[in-house]
C-alpha cells in the first residue's frame, strides 16, 4: 500500500444556509480545497453525506458534485454510514489513493439539514438507529443519548453536570474559528440551566444540526511536490462496527466499535494513545465524548467525564478534543462531520490552528460515529 | 495492485418480497455467497444501496447488515449512485481488496422497494435526477426515459417495435432464471399491445422495480485456494460519470459516461470489445439498452437497435445481453441490480448458467448506470 496524505482542506462555514444548496455548499469546499492543493483536477471524488435523499430528495449526489465542480466525467461515489458518513468516504479516498489506483483523490462531507422538502431533520437523524426497533418507537438520537447518560450517571455517581466541561471548552474553542456555527463561550452556569431536550442531555449537552461542506484533497506521498511543507499524512484509516440498537449491545456504556476502531489505527499508525496530540472526538453529546474518551484509552471506565472536569481537554492540556470547536460549537452537519475533524487536524499539524493552536502537535486523532457508536472511524494524522 | 478474484455468489428471488425486510433479504444473499465461496469471514462489507432512507427510514444501512448477517465489528460502509449503487460498491470492494489493507471482502446490493413507510416508489427513483433541475419539475426516470427513445426515433426513423427485441430476449433467458422476477416469455405483438408509461415509453420497455438482494466475496488472487476452479477475475472495474440532468449534456443521445467508463475498462482488461462474450448491460429502458451499445462501441450510432432487430444480443448472438433476464425480466431492484449482473457474469463464466449458457463464455461486461447514465460503472470479468 501506498503512503497518503492529505494536500488540500477547505471548508465552509457551519449554520443555516437558507440560501445554499448542497451542491454550492459542496462546491465552495471543494474549490478551497484545490486551490490550497495547488490541484487543478482530481482522478475521483468521494462525497460523504447521510440525508440528501431524505431530506433534499436528491440522490446520486457524488456525480451532481462532481459536475457542479467543475469535473464532469471524473468517478463519483457517495458514502454513507450515519454521521460517520464524511469520514467513510475519507477512508473509501485513502484506500483509492493507497491502492494506487488513483494519484489524487477529493473527499467532500456534505449535508443540509434546513429547507428539507420531505421529512423533519430530527426524524431524519432518527434513521441512524435500527429502524425496526428503536426509530419506529420515536427514539431519536437525543433520547439514545439520555438512556447512556443516565444509565452512565448511575452507575459512576455522577451527576450531569460533570459533563459541562465538554461543551464549555468547545465553546472557548469554537471563538477563534471563523468557521464555527457558535462561536461564543458559554459558562458553567449556563450548561446547567439549559433547557432540557431529553432529560437528562439537555440543550448544552448536544451538538446543533447545521448545513455545510468540508473537503480534503489526498494524494501518493511520491507526489507530493510543492505541497511536501503542508502535507499531513495520514497513518492510519480504520472503520468498525457495532450493533446499531443500544438494546442489542453487550454493554450500552462500552462504545465496542470506537474501541476496536481506535486500536486498529494505533496499531496501523504504530503510535500509543499517551502520543496522541489531540482528539477530535464525536462530541454529538456530551456522554458520548466522555465514552469515547474511555473506548480509545484515554482514561479508564467511569474516569471519561473527569477528564472534562479537570481541564485535561483545553488546547493546552494533556488530551486535547475539539480544538476548534467540535461538534459542539463548530456545528454538526451531519454526514460532512467527519470531513471538518480531519480539516481541524490538518490545521493543527500544519500550525494553522491560530489562537487554539495545540503546542508542538505532530501526531492528530479523529474519531467519527455513526449513530450512537454503531459505526466507529478513526484517522490518525501525523506532520 | 492486487489481483482480484470473485469466489463466492448468492442471490435472491427479485419480486415484492412483502415479508422480508431490508436485512433478511441481504442476509439471505450474503450468507449463500459464504457459502459458495467456504468463507466464515470478511474484512470489510460495502453495501449498494439507493433508498434505505427514503423508502424505509434506515441509514447506516451496512453496519446493520454487518450485525444482521453475524458479523458484527467488522468494517461496514454503504455506497450510493442512484442505480448504479451496487456496481459503486462492488468498485469500492475491488479497490480495498487491490489496495492490499482486506483479503476478503463482501459486496451486498439490497433494495426493498415494496412497504415504504415514507415515500412513493416512483417519487423515490425520481431522486437519481436532478432535485432541483428535473425531480421538482415531476419528471420521473420514464419520462426521462421517454424523451430520449422519442428524439432517438426521430433521429433516427425508427418505430418504438424496433426495440421490442430487447424486452423479447429479456424475458425469453429469465424462463430459465429461477431467481426472476418475470420467468415467462413474451411475444413481439405483447409488447406492441403493451400499455404506455410515458409515450413512447410502455410497459414492457420498462424493466419492474422490485425487492432482492446479490452477495459477491472478493478476495486477492494470492488467496484462491480451495476457490481456484470457480474464481472469476475482475480484470476491470472502471466508474464515470456525466451531468444528472439530460439538459445539461452536450448530446443527449449520447451516453458519455457509458463511453468513458467501458473504454478506461477496455484499457485496463486489455481487451477490445471484439473480445467481450457477453454484456450484461442496464436495460431499464430498452433506450438505454440502444444507447449503452452506442457507447461501448457494440453498434454504430443509430444502429443500436438494430442488433435487438437482428438476434445479435441472444444467448447465441454475437453481443450477448441480458442473458439471465436482464433489468427487464429479471427485475430491477434499483440499488442491487449491479450486483445481480455481476452474479449472473460469474454464473456464465463458470459455465452455471443452465440452458442461458453463452458457449466458451471466457470475459463478460457488466455496465450499470445510475440514473439515465449520469454514473456508469463497468467492470471486466474473466475465468
């Protein structure tokens, strides 16, 4: 296999483009992207997104981006695994480009969550789950995430506000990224007086859906040329599977494939967590950053929370997580998720990352669920 | 890059499969694949898939599989272009594969068009056009369809009975099909008789939408083992795309991404088209069966139909098409039919392929679009 890396990021802004379509919002990612590739054409385009259809009515989407780019012609894929989506077709993109079939890849993460036309964006978010068993009964996402914090709360006597620290650094970070969906702070007062969405994951505990588009150009290292100075390469690229249905797992509160996932990229990366520079894990809620903290090692079973409470998770601590925002403050558009974490770690391995920039980073994570953990990737970057 | 070998296969019936849900019906496919191939384990499962979301309110689609079909864990990711799902994700299996990261990977294309809880079928398929240019405007895929055969018949002073041998053909090779959906033959004065859809467009130029499933185990020729004598060989796997909407191309009547994607096939199986014994092309309208032999260079322009008139595409022809009933006869479960035609490639090129048998059948195409040819995804087969 060949070695890869990243050449070209680009992203939009995260919110409500009530007067973008997918496809524009794609574009503007994209062309970003090639510009700061120095890249005038790519081989293939691998999109990630979770709701075109559903929501825009629009599927083969990978050939409209495709075209709406500028690249009609080009092989077009769209790749979809949840809010794991974007991240999926990074890895669908590292393994075109690390096979040798192609020398330059784009991956564009996708999604727009206002002005559907068909289906509510909540109920929409709901076809994560096992739809038989869970969305069929009006769990949504939000309620998955109240039975872990619960259940979590329970059984490490916790209470919920142990978990404020995620979403206060997230805010913190999300300031000095222009790209953010909310970019002020927010206090600890503040988290435990918010509105309540489905006890007890209140509104601060829980990422905002928006719109937007990230993209990221790779390429052989063999052709790195004038881009050897900012490219990032990627170490690993591994992707792992759980049952969707909390009630099928083995053990709600043990995120398996985020485990498994995180371990396959240790292994292919040949680095330890203690190396790991920063995390930018799946903080859609706060528990699931907490068990995602636990599942890749970082602190032991009931300790994740603690890790937020201790200011071990701020730009200048000892595991940083969302550096620029997260899911949190930088916004969740779903299927393009994953796509905007590795862009965040590409600015933070290049020295880009401004006023939250990660001292001396060299070795980047990025975890990406689909659902509540059903599916786990995992990148690791290093400069 | 790896060599890469099918060694396992498994279908099941195309019709409404009322009671069989989206992970029973690909279970079912996947488990006989194992089977055929003595496997008890994949790496990775890509699964092709157009409306899971849509129809059914399911996403993240393959990581359900992946847990349904007993292997949970496992990477699982689900690819979408419209149609031409299946055939992407077999494409995304043959690169993992020839990457060198799986040994052995699983390919399962699965749709379920009948019991949608959300949306009408038609309205569903709709959604390979484009959203904001054709769907919203209430052009479905027949009328698309539509438009070309009539500006191809004026083009080319052709009568719509020109094209009836393609749908006679069709349903004569599905009698021997047991995995059909329409197993019985029809005659030229049926097809005249037949209602109309979207004039010129009737029903039997139409091939019927319906639920099944279609399993490929790939692995790396360095791997056949047991598997050697009923391995067939993908000597290309090729995608290429076009603009979605019909207005936008140079040449309607031209399928340029049919071209492009059977001509970088032919380049990397190192054939010609001279060479192929037998084309399992995508015949959801029999214009797109004309237009997609225009473009793989199996008849001159305009004369497409021609080789239907002439008996050049049965079994014993000279172009081979549709040889175990094809879109049309077998049925068309949108998002898996590429699967199903790579399936049915492998079943003539072991020599399975019963009272269908193409003789001495040593390389077989495949060509599915999404859509009405904005994604073509070809691959090459060889024994």
């Amino acid at each position: 296999m060949r070695d890869v890396s990243i050449i070209g990021i680009g992203q939009t802004k995260v919110k409500e483009h009530w007067n973008k379509s997918l496809r524009q919002l794609a574009t503007e990612a994209m062309l970003k992207a090639m510009q700061d590739a120095h890249a005038d054409h790519v081989d293939a385009l691998y999109v990630g997104n979770m709701l075109s259809g559903v929501l825009g009515g629009q599927e083969q989407l990978a050939t409209l981006i495709a075209d709406a780019v500028g690249m009609r012609g080009i092989e077009a894929l769209k790749i979809e695994a949840a809010n794991g989506a974007g991240a999926g077709a990074l890895h669908m993109a590292y393994l075109a480009v690390a096979s040798g079939a192609y020398d330059y890849v784009a991956v564009v993460g996708v999604e727009k969550m206002t002005e559907a036309s068909n289906c509510a964006a909540t109920a929409a978010t709901s076809m994560a789950g096992d739809a038989d068993y869970e969305a069929m009964l009006g769990i949504s996402p939000a309620a998955l995430a109240a039975l872990l914090m619960r259940r979590y709360m329970h059984e490490y006597d916790l209470v919920a506000e142990d978990m404020a620290g995620f979403s206060v650094n997230a805010h913190a970070n999300a300031v000095n990224n222009p790209h953010a969906m909310f970019p002020r702070p927010i206090t600890r007062e503040a988290f435990v007086a918010a509105k309540m969405i489905a006890d007890p994951v209140n509104l601060l505990d829980s990422a905002p859906l928006g719109d937007g588009a990230a993209a990221i150009i790779l390429t052989a290292n063999d052709n790195l040329n004038g881009n050897r100075a900012t490219a990032v390469r990627i170490a690993a690229s591994t992707v792992a599977t759980d049952a969707l249905s909390l009630a099928e797992r083995k053990d709600p509160l043990w995120l398996a494939a985020a485990e498994k996932s995180a371990h396959k990229a240790y292994a292919q990366a040949r680095v330890k967590s203690e190396e790991i520079d920063l995390f930018e894990l799946h903080d859609a809620y706060t528990i699931l950053s907490t068990l995602a903290l636990e599942a890749a090692g970082f602190a032991e079973r009931g300790r994740g929370a603690y890790l937020s409470r201790d200011g071990d998770i701020t730009p200048r601590g000892r595991v940083p997580v969302s550096t620029m925002g997260g899911l949190k403050a930088r916004g969740h558009p779903v299927g393009a998720t994953g796509v905007y974490q590795a862009v965040e770690i590409a600015q933070q391995l290049r020295g880009q990352a401004g006023k939250n920039q990660v001292a001396n980073a060299r070795v980047g994570m990025a975890q990406s669920l689909g659902g509540v953990g059903a599916t786990a990737i995992t990148h690791i970057f290093t400069n």
